[in-house]
C-alpha cells in the first residue's frame, strides 16, 4: 500500500488550500493477500473504475477536513471491494418447470390462440 496526500479540492477557503488533507491509495491487485486467482478477476471486474495501469487500484478521498479520516475512507473502499471479490457467486443450478406452471403456460397459449383466430376473417360459404 502506498500511500500519499494532497490538497483536497472544492470549497473550504485558505485550509484546504494549503493543507494536504486529500489521501491517495494505490495498491497493487496482485499484493493483496488471501485472494485466489478467480477472486483476482472478480476483483478488476469489480473495481474497474479505479483500476489504473498494470492491475494498479487507485483509491482518492477528499471527502472529509480530516487526514485520517479520508485515508480511513481510502481503506474502507478497499476493504468494500476485496470482501465482495472474496465471495464466490452462487452457481444457478437449472431446475425442471413444475407441472402446474407448464399447464399454466400453455393454457396462456391457447388463449392467445383462441383471441387471434376470433380476429381471421372468415369467408361465407
């Protein structure tokens, strides 16, 4: 983790010209640890709006007057975004239709048919 300060932008007058309250995190995906190859990719598909150059994550918090509270924020982001990506998803298992649900469906189709055959026109014989 890397880590430096900046002044932050926005209102805020003479002290947030001159004071580097604005934290900066940049953080190497790979350097992360406890995290497995799949979690990796979960991990840039996540954080696809802060990752920057070779698989660098680039946190910027100018949220609060506080240092300390705007590097707490830089890591809480991180913390965020590394606990989803450790999650594995939930595989869909395909199930079979109920029994009631395909009669359903087709008595819906039926139906249809019925409406639009009343529509045709007929030809008198």
């Amino acid at each position: 983790m890397e880590w430096s300060f900046t002044t932050a932008r926005g209102p805020g007058g003479q002290h947030v010209n001159k004071a580097s309250t604005a934290a900066i995190l940049r953080v190497r995906a790979v350097d992360i640890g406890g995290l497995d190859d799949a979690a990796l990719e979960r991990l840039r598909a996540i954080a696809i709006s802060v990752l920057v150059g070779d698989g660098e994550l680039l946190y910027r918090c100018d949220l609060h007057r506080s240092q300390l509270q705007n590097k707490d924020a830089c890591e809480g982001r991180l913390r965020t975004m590394v606990s989803q990506a450790a999650v594995r998803p939930k595989v869909r298992k395909k199930t079979k239709p109920t029994w009631g649900s395909v009669q359903r469906r087709l008595e819906g189709k039926k139906k249809d048919g019925q409406r639009k055959e009343g529509r045709r026109w007929r030809e008198e014989s």
